[in-house]
C-alpha cells in the first residue's frame, strides 16, 4: 500500500511542476470584434494571397542582390516593400505557422506533446475570413483543420511528400493551384466575394537546404525554381481577377543554419523575409533605417523589419477583418494604404481584442473577495478599459484622429504587459508550494526510513489525531478562500498540495523517541548519490568514467587481496567504461567507423547469441534439457530471422509466431518452472531474459547487457568475499585460542545486516539503492536508446510486427528497457538477504534519491526559447519521474518470477581464515 501512496504523490509532484511551466496561456470565451465592413469601411483589398516558402532565411533571398529571385525584384522594386520577419524559438514548422496565422507565440503547453499539436484550441487568420483556400502538405493542414470553424469552412487541398523524396514539390503545388483557378465553377463565386484569404504553401526551400545546404548553387538554383512558381501563381491570380483588389505577400515560417538545421534562435534562423505588394500596400511605410542593394546597379531600397506575429493582424487589415482572438502582436502602422480614419479603426480592432483578452483575466481577479488586499495590475483595471472606449469615442468625433491613434496604441501595449503579468500571477506562489511540497515529502520518506531501520518498528501516531484534525480544517478554510478569490482549480490544487503531504508526514510521527536519526547521514544518502547520477547521466559524456571509478570504489577493500576472480571483474569493468565512452562522445565516433568497416550489426549480434550459451556454460548454470532446447532453438530462429531482415526479405510468418511463443514461455515459465532454490531460479532467469532480450536489439545492446549483469553479479562476489575476510579476521582477533577454528554458522551478509544498529541498516539501504539506479541508467545509454534525442529504433520490434505500429514500438522499446533491470533487482532479492527482507527500505531510498534530483531541476525548466532547450529541460523532469515508475514495475517484475521459492540464505562464498599467529605455526611445522 505504501507504494501506492508513494507513486500518488511522486505523480502529484510532477504535477505540480509542470502547472507552473506549462499551463497554457490561450483564452476561451472572447467574441470576435467586428469587421471593416459591418462598421461601414472598405478595406484596400478584396483577396489576400500568402505564399508561405518553408525554411527560407531572408539571408538567401538577399544575398548578391537578390539576384537569386529576379522574378520577384521585378515585382518589389516598384510595386511592394521588402522586410525581414523575426520569429521566435522554437524555430520549427508549427510554431511558425501559428505565428503568422494566429498572431501569437506557440503556448508553452504545446512542449508537452513536442511542439506536435496545441491542447488548446485557438483562433486565426483562416477562422476569421469568409473564404479560406489552401494548397499545402497535410502535416501543416492539421495545424488548423480541427480548429472551430468562424467563417466558412476551410478548403485545403493536401498532399503528402515521401520522406526519401527530394524532387521539386513546388512545380506540383502550381499544377493544382492551375487545376483549381482553371475551373469556371470554383473561379465565379470568389470574383465578387471579400475577406478571402489564399494560402499556397511551398516546401522545396526546407528541403533544398536539409539537402544541398543554403550556401550551395543547388539550393540557389532551387530557390530560383521556386520563385518562378510564385511568379507563375502571381501572374494566374492577376489573369483571373483583374480588378486590382488583391494583396500579396510572401515570407517563411522558420529560417535555417548554414548547415541545414533549425530549431534554435540563431540570427539565420529567426530571421526569414517577408515581401508585401498588390492592392493596398504602402510602399512609403515607416524605415527602420536599414537598406539593400536590390540589383547589380547599385540601387537600394529600405529594409523593414517585423516581428512574425505582427504578420497576423496586417493580414488582417488588408482584407477588412478583425485580428484573431488569441492574436498577441501590434498591428505595425503605414504598412496599410489607406485613410487615417480606416487604420485608426484596424488600430481600435486590435486593442479592442487585446483587451478583451485582458479583462477576462482582470475579471477573475478583481470579482474575487480579497482582491482588494492582492497585488495587482495597477495601470490596467476594468474601469480604464471601460473609459478608453468613451475616450476613442470623444477624440473621433472631434476627429482628433493622431492622439486617438496614439491612444489606442498605447492602450495596447499595456494590454500585453496586463496579460503577461497575470499569466504568470501564481508561478511564484506555485513554486514555493512545490518546493514545500518535496521538503514534507522528503521528511515524510525519511520517518518511514528510520521507522524501518529500528527494531521493533515504532508505533505511529496514525491520522486520526487532533492535529490532523485541525490541519484538514486549515485546509478546508484555505480551499474555501481560494475559491472566494477565483483562484484556477488546477492552481488552488496544487497549492494545497503542501497540506495534503503534511498530515500524511504527521501520521508517520512515531508514537514516542526521536523523529529522524542521523540526519547528515541521510542528507549525505540522497544528495552525493543524487548529484553524481545527474553528473553521470544528464551529462552523459562521463557515464562511462564516472561508472568506472563508482564501481572500483564500490569495491575497493577487495584490491587487498587480489585474485583471478577480482581481475576477470575488472575486466568486465574496463569494457564496459570503454564502450559508454566510445558510445557517447562523438569525437570518437572515428572508432566504431573503423568497427562497423569489418564487422556488420547482425554479425555482433550473431556473437551475442553465441555468448549467451557459452556464458551459462562457463558459469556452470544448472538447467533441464527443456529449458537448454527451447532457449537454443529460440536462438537459431532469432538468427533466421535476423538473417532475412538483414537481406531486405521478408520476415518468415513462423519467426513472429516463434518469437511470440517464446517470448510467452520466457515469463510464464519461471514462476511455474518448480525450481524453489532461489540461486537456480536466478540462473533461469538470467538465461531466459537474455535471450528474449536478444530477440529485441539490433546489434551490440545484448553484449552490453550480458556484460553487465556478468560485472553486477560478480562483484557482488568479490565484495561479499572481501567483507567475509575482514569479519572473519575481526573475529579472530577477539576469540580466544580455544576458538580459532570454530566454523562461523551464517554467511557474511547476515553477520553484517542482521541484529545491526539503525545507522548500518540506513547504510545498506542508501547503498542497494544507488546500485539499482546506477545500473538502470547504464543499462538505459549502454543499449542505445537516447531519451533526449528520441532515437529509439522502430526495429526493436522487427522480430514480433510485420508492419509499424507506434504503440507496439514503444511496448517493446520499454519492455528492452525492463530486462536489465529485472535481472539486476531479481540478483539483488536472490543473493542478497538484505535486498530480500528490507524491500521497503531500499525503495524509499530510491524515491529520496530521484525526489532529490526532481526538485533540483524543478528550478531549471525552461518553457520558452530553443526546441532544443525546452525538450532537454523538461526531458530531464520526466526522466527523473518516470524513472522511478520503471523501477517499481521491474521489482514487481522480479517478485513475481521469484515467487514460491525457499526463504533460503544466499550462497556462502568461500571463507578466508586469517590466522593471528601464522610466524608460531610456521616455526613449529619446521620443527
């Protein structure tokens, strides 16, 4: 049961960081504002075209003269302005796309699902418009296809480009552009319509770059062909509507590196074009001061700068509508040619929805009770809001329309400072709630720790005590006082957190003595511990080192006494150091080049198998005929099948059936084998799930776990042998002469756990504990798979599903993961007595250990900026809590292939006598 509450609250505490991070900041609930034409004005422009260029930087558009586009420097030198579009990190497709369409950066929620949907729906430039047409790749059509239709419904005609496919998509795109314009039915009824918005969508630019690189003739000469189709598609529009009435405008979701990358916010990749021309625009907007030299003549012509989201609500005016709902961007002045009077009106519709935004936020805090005794907004209230209207009203009529022009703008800005400031209203007061909520679960963990090192175990006090009594009432009166104020259900949960953890520590107050004993101890358990696996595995580059020098030290008496034993395992040891190093530092990837040269994946892999037999030969494993049959001939159809994956054929029906049977017979035959010793139940399942674990790797992640458990299990040996030699010398020292030659009657890990003092107990605990966790992240970046750069092979599962299926990928992608740590908690439970009687013990440390590095980077998530950045940031949060939820399946695993065998002491190693007076003895045998 404790358990149960242990993973309830471990959940809660993820929980809870992540309402502080990544709650979403998108409103609900606001009315879309008018548009110009239902408050009587024309709008410069009946159309909008947006031709949307994948991946161009404005840098490539730029470069000599722009003299890779002279189709379009035909066009923007005398008809259009030019600027340069700042996105924001992440600079990836979806974010982009919001950007320009919905005028907001994308929600911080979004990280949650790798920036591959929003959990939240939103407004855009499309759901304002009567009419929205489209031509793009389906991936970028998801983005708005499920969103709440406000106009017509969205006509988006996808396609879908092959990931090995590098021809030119963009000549494709203009054939359907000329099928759809080309029919009269589709053409008649867009002559005479208004707020039409056209999106053309060209993605040859990405893939030109991923490919070629921007700086290459084959990517100049790729953008040259696409800008031949925005020609083409430019002078298609013009030929079918001639009345002049249409606004253009071209510019890129996301910039990239010189090398094809993008993601980040370098300048290339942040900054992408936008070029404007057609019916309305001002081709004397305000200059930033900046210029370019158009063509080889010299001439130049001003440089304007934007940032991407402002994209969105100049749309927008273009074509007469309001900006969209969630837009979060200024709409620029005198980019739009028209009246003062009509920008003034696109300036009001702007601030009018940003406030409307604003006062919802504004609403719920100052509808609440105590809001007077609150920080608050102070330069924006609902009694500003309501006045700036009656104010816009007063200056229109005395047509004062510059100072209501810049009253409007104003207003603006201090909408979004408004929105920002109550956005983040509750992350400090949701921080310290976290914060207190690890400390009481730290101390709750830490009285059931000390309760189960004491013997007898301490009566608790229990829950039902006046104290809970009068914290739950506390509680209960704080609930009720955030509901008064309107506090968000989620956040007012997560703030009472603290509370909840409190009575659960109160109810493990033990009944009389001390609290927590040897708490530098404990301090010292979980922090060194904690901070070594975070250096070991966060900055993984040293796992192989830092594993090394860990283990050495692990077992360091035993150098006193070397053996053949001691150097098979330090052996081991250096292999498997050598291999995380080699495996995660790229600058010796020149190594396993040189390896792969001479020896293929499958042929490693083949070695493996072979292994796997001849290390339970070696060992000296004890098994029936029918288990060395099933295992052998599991191996040689695994080997069939491999061979025939390898030879691009297809996968015989009988090696899925083989490998399903097997993999069946792997679990279910341990627990009903009618082995009870547990030492030969271990051997089963280490010859087992070895195998299985074979059936599951590519090629050289079997080695690596085979290696593994091999070195766990034998310097558990060496270091049980080591401690008998000094207890058994200890104890020599103090027996009498009488006694010299008594045999001791337990084993040395009794001697040294049984009947001990609380300070040994907490000792073992911290010690088996870090070693499971030690092995389980070595097993994790030993076998391949990288949780932070999300390669896990599909092929895992090439053996058991003829076709990819994401869901049975990542089944088996985890059950690959719980193998080693199966064996490994299964070895600890077999040989340990220790491990056997004190789970408990040993898992409350591992819930300190990974708490510890919970809340350590708690403090360092980051919910805006790099893709890169935000995914390493939170990938670390979760690791660290979900880690822990592995753990417990894999002990639960290993209990249950353990179950029904003899409560039996472990093995004894060989003992070492030490004789105290070896010269005597000596002397006397030569006399």
């Amino acid at each position: 049961m404790w358990k149960v509450q242990a993973l309830l609250v471990h959940l809660l505490l993820l929980g809870s960081i992540l309402s502080i991070y990544f709650q979403s900041t998108v409103l609900s609930g606001m009315d879309p504002q008018l548009t110009l034409h239902q408050l009587g004005m024309r709008p410069p422009a009946d159309r909008l075209v947006v031709f949307l260029t994948e991946g161009l930087r404005a840098e490539s558009l730029l470069a000599d003269n722009c003299s890779a586009v002279p189709a379009l420097r035909e066009l923007f030198m005398d008809h259009g302005l030019v600027g340069i579009s700042i996105s924001s990190e992440p600079t990836t497709s979806r974010p982009g796309h919001i950007s320009i369409f919905a005028g907001f950066n994308e929600d911080p929620s979004a990280a949650l699902t790798n920036f591959g949907w929003n959990p939240t729906s939103f407004d855009t430039v499309f759901n304002r418009s009567q009419t929205a047409l489209g031509w793009m790749d389906t991936s970028i059509a998801k983005i708005f296809t499920h969103l709440p239709n406000g106009g017509e419904p969205l006509r988006f005609e996808t396609y879908s480009k092959p990931e090995t496919f590098r021809g030119p998509m963009d000549v494709c795109t203009l054939e359907m552009v000329r099928d759809f314009m080309s029919k009269t039915h589709n053409v008649r009824p867009l002559r005479n319509a208004t707020s039409v918005v056209f999106f053309i969508h060209l993605t040859d630019m990405k893939f030109a770059g991923q490919t070629y690189k921007p700086s290459s003739t084959k990517f100049k000469d790729r953008l040259n062909s696409t800008e031949q189709v925005v020609r083409q598609i430019y002078d298609l529009f013009e030929g079918v509507f001639k009345d002049k009435r249409t606004t253009y405008l071209l510019t890129s979701d996301h910039g990239m590196t010189d090398t094809g990358e993008h993601g980040d916010g370098s300048k290339y990749e942040v900054e992408t074009p936008f070029i404007l021309w057609g019916s309305g625009v001002n081709r004397k907007a305000p200059e930033t001061g900046q210029h370019f030299t158009v063509n080889d003549e010299g001439r130049e012509l001003p440089l304007y700068e934007l940032q991407q989201t402002q994209l969105a609500p100049l749309m927008s005016a273009f074509i007469g509508l309001p900006p969209p709902k969630n837009n979060m961007a200024l709409l620029p002045l005198g980019y739009v040619n028209a009246s003062i009077q009509y920008e003034l009106q696109t300036m009001h519709l702007n601030t009018m929805q940003l406030l409307a935004q604003a006062s919802i936020l504004i609403r719920r805090h100052e509808s609440g009770v105590f809001s007077q005794f609150l920080a608050r907004y102070e330069y924006l209230a609902s009694e500003e809001i309501h006045q700036y209207s009656l104010k816009m009203l007063g200056l229109v009529n005395r047509q004062q329309f510059e100072q209501a022009l810049m009253m409007s703008q104003k207003m603006a800005k201090q909408a979004l400072v408004c929105l920002e400031y109550y956005h983040t209203y509750y992350d400090q007061a949701l921080l310290m709630a976290t914060t207190a909520s690890y400390l009481l679960w730290f101390f709750c963990l830490l009285l059931k720790l000390t309760r189960e090192s004491i013997q007898p175990r301490p009566a608790r006090r229990g829950l039902v005590t006046w104290t809970t009594l009068l914290m739950s009432i506390g509680g209960l009166l704080l609930i009720v006082a955030m509901m008064l104020q309107n506090v968000p259900c989620i956040t007012a949960f997560y703030l009472m957190l603290p509370f909840g953890i409190l009575i659960l520590a109160l109810g493990e107050l033990p009944t009389q003595g001390v609290w927590v004993k040897n708490l530098i101890f404990h301090l010292a358990g979980i922090v060194m511990p904690g901070f070594l696996l975070i250096l070991m595995a966060f900055r993984n580059t040293h796992i192989g080192l830092l594993y090394g020098a860990l283990v050495c030290l692990n077992n360091r008496k035993a150098f006193l006494r070397p053996s053949v034993k001691l150097f098979s395992w330090l052996g081991l040891v250096f292999v498997l150091s050598v291999l995380l190093v080699v495996k995660q530092n790229p600058s010796l990837s020149w190594i396993t080049d040189c390896i792969t040269n001479y020896v293929s994946e499958s042929h490693v892999l083949y070695f493996s198998m072979v292994l796997s037999v001849v290390r339970t030969l070696v060992l000296q494993h004890r098994h029936s005929p029918r288990v060395w049959l099933v295992n052998v001939a599991s191996l040689l159809v695994v080997a069939y099948g491999v061979y025939q994956w390898c030879a691009d054929e297809p996968v015989c029906t009988y090696v899925y059936v083989a490998c399903w049977a097997y993999l069946a017979y792997a679990f279910l035959s341990i627990p009903y084998s009618g082995i009870i010793e547990p030492k030969r139940r271990l051997e089963l399942i280490f010859f087992n799930m070895l195998t299985a674990h074979i059936m599951l790797t590519t090629s050289i992640e079997s080695l690596f776990v085979q290696i593994m458990v091999t070195e766990f299990v034998l310097g558990q040996e060496i270091y049980a042998e080591s401690h008998a030699t000094r207890v058994v010398k200890n104890r020599n020292q103090n027996e009498s002469s009488n006694q010299e030659g008594e045999q001791l009657e337990q084993d040395s890990d009794d001697r040294e756990h049984q009947d001990e003092e609380p300070r040994q107990h907490l000792r073992l605990s911290y010690r088996y504990a870090f070693l499971i966790l030690l092995y389980f992240y070595v097993s994790f970046f030993g076998t391949g798979h990288w949780f932070f750069n999300y390669t896990f092979k599909s092929t895992t599962s090439r053996l058991f599903l003829s076709h990819f299926c994401l869901f049975g990928a990542i089944a088996f992608a985890l059950l690959k993961l719980f193998i080693p740590s199966i064996i490994i908690i299964s070895s600890i439970y077999t040989l340990l007595t220790f491990g056997r009687k004190n789970t408990r013990s040993i898992f409350i440390c591992l819930f300190l250990m990974t708490e510890a590095m919970s809340l350590f980077f708690c403090y360092f998530v980051k919910n805006r900026g790099s893709w890169q950045e935000v995914r390493q940031s939170l990938d670390y949060l979760l690791v660290t809590h979900v880690f822990i939820i592995l753990l417990l399946v894999c002990a639960w695993i290993a209990k249950g292939l353990l179950i029904n065998t003899t409560d039996e002491k472990p093995p004894t190693p060989r003992q070492v006598t030490v004789i105290a007076n070896a010269t005597s003895l000596t002397e006397d045998s030569q006399a």
